[in-house]
C-alpha cells in the first residue's frame, strides 16, 4: 500500500478560466460559477497532458502503484494576494472540485482543504472554509500557505499569534496542515519552486524555535518538500538548541516531513536528519517533476523507485514510509 500525503488537484480547464473571469471583472459580475462536470472532470484525470510529460494523472499513479493520493488545489494557482472575496470565490469553487473528483474516485483520492488566505480576510475567516470541507466533504487536513502575500510583502512569522486561531481549529477539528507556500509575485527575487523552499525553510524555523508546539502539542504539521533547506543547514542550528537545554532534532522532530524531493541522496539526508517515523510518502505527482530523467529513463517524480534504492531500509520502515505514518496522522 502506497499513501502519498503530496498531491495536487487534477481540474478541468474552466476552472481556470473561472479564475480568469474573476480576475477580469474584479468581482463585478458576482460569484459565478465553474460550470465544472462530472465529464470533464474525468477528462482532466485520464487525458493525457503536455503539463504531465504527455500522461495523464491516473496514469502516474497507476505506474507508481499510489494506491491512495491526498489531493490538495495547485499551490501557484491560488492567488492569495488578491482580492479577498476573489480569493474567497475561488478556493471554494476550487475546494469543491477537489471533493467531487473524491466523490468520483473514492478508493483513490482524498481531500486537503485550500483556505481562502487573502490578507484582507481574518484567519477567522480563513479556517470557515476549513470547516466546511472537513464536516461537509470529509477532507483529511488543510494547505497551509505561509505567505499569504505571496512575496509582495512581509507576513509575521508563524511563530506570531496572528496564526493561532488557524492552530485552534486545526487542533479542534483534529486534522494536520501540509505547509506549502503558494504563488510569487513578480517582480522578485525568485521563481515560485525556490519561493517553495524558501517559505518551508523559514516555516520549520519559526515553529520550532517558537511557543507554538508548546501551546498547541496536538498540533500536526507535515511540512512540504522535506522541510526545505532545514535539514540539510541543521547542524547550523545546534548550537542555539544546546544552549536550550535540547538538540536541535529534538525540535526538528515535533514536525512531519514529505518525502518529495527529487534525488535518492536528499531523502536519504531527510530520513537520518529527522528519523523514518516523522516522515511521509510524498510525490507532487504529477506536477513539476514530471518529465522523464534523460540519464535513467525514470520519471523525475518516481519518489517510490529513489525509496526503494535505500538499501538500509527494512521492510518495516517502508510500510511506514509508505503507508503506516500517513494512515496514522491523517485516519485514513
């Protein structure tokens, strides 16, 4: 059994073209809507796509045998420096396109809530839309975006109480968040990948050197992209956490971590870093990596392959890889 906790929503293309309306008229014409299909949202699964090295969803993860995806809106799609109630429009109407397409394949996908986290709306707000795909389509958790102003300007960092009512609901409704940082605005210093990293890295910092996972112990955060840059400069950090009385993998490891980093050696680093326990199949497949490595033949994204060249993993710690801790965190 494979779980794979990273995915992204397969949608038909009107509802991009909703989001373009949107952004055309700026809200004048109302809500709208879609017009989204049962029909076209199995073309968006089954068709082959340019976008996904000419396969198709279904068929990524039928060769990777992923028994299970949760599924999440795009990251660079959702817009959050915008217009609030734009923001608000199209996460919901995104939101729903990810619980039909579980309605459609239910042995296959599950949900992850996009929240509607426009600066102009409170995180009040946000986590309504949180609550309604949890209670109302059984989604499993929440994305959770750690710069709401998509590199136009500087968010508090998520140590700050501006993020606890978001850290209440997620502890009330009993689900975890995947941090994964969405668009960025140009101009900037950087594309919306390193912009990924970047916020990730920043993120696992902010936590846990902050009161956060003190106040809230049940809080569950998986972070994406094997934590950005974070394991890899932790031994700049050890220091600091000696001189608090711990280590600083004791405090790397009140996190979870996906496993979609695109190199063997990368994950290998993730899994010593921080333990096998705390860390969680995760692909982004399909997605960015989805183009075939000239030098193997293999897709980029074909995370179960690099997992399984591990040779100092036994068949206990793949089922935890693979499956266990991704079943156990989100009650699947």
């Amino acid at each position: 059994m494979k779980i794979d906790v990273h995915g992204h929503v397969s949608a038909p293309e009107s509802l991009y073209a909703y989001k373009a309306n949107l952004l055309a008229h700026r809200g004048a014409h109302g809500r709208g809507s879609a017009g989204v299909t049962d029909d076209t949202l199995r073309a968006a699964l089954t068709e082959p796509s340019k976008s996904f090295g000419g396969s198709s969803h279904m068929a990524h993860l039928d060769e990777a045998g992923v028994d299970i995806q949760i599924i999440s809106p795009r990251p660079y799609q959702m817009m959050h420096s915008e217009q609030g109630k734009l923001v608000q429009w199209y996460v919901e109407e995104t939101n729903d396109v990810i619980a039909r397409t579980c309605r459609l394949e239910p042995e296959r996908f599950r949900g992850l809530a996009g929240m509607p986290q426009s600066m102009e709306l409170t995180p009040q707000q946000w986590t309504a839309e949180l609550r309604r795909c949890v209670q109302e389509h059984g989604f499993v958790g929440a994305l959770f975006n750690p710069d709401p102003y998509e590199g136009s300007a500087q968010p508090p960092a998520l140590g700050d109480r501006f993020w606890y009512p978001v850290w209440e609901v997620l502890c009330e409704l009993d689900v975890p968040a995947l941090i994964h940082s969405a668009g960025c605005r140009p101009p900037a210093r950087e594309s919306y990948s390193l912009h990924f990293i970047q916020e990730e890295t920043l993120a696992v910092a902010a936590l846990v050197q902050s009161q956060v996972l003190t106040d809230f112990p049940d809080l569950k955060i998986v972070v994406s992209h094997g934590g950005g840059a974070i394991p890899y400069q932790r031994g700049r950090f050890l220091p600091g956490a000696l001189r608090q009385g711990t280590t600083f993998r004791e405090q790397l490891r009140k996190l979870y971590y996906d496993t979609c980093l695109y190199s063997q050696d990368s994950i290998e680093l993730l899994l010593r870093a921080v333990g096998v326990d705390r860390c969680l199949f995760g692909t982004e497949k399909p997605g960015t990596g989805s183009m075939k490595d000239p030098e193997t033949g293999r897709w980029i994204d074909d995370i179960h392959l690099l997992i399984d060249d591990i040779d100092w993993l036994d068949d206990g710690q793949r089922k935890q890889l693979f499956e266990t801790n991704a079943r156990e965190l989100f009650r699947i």
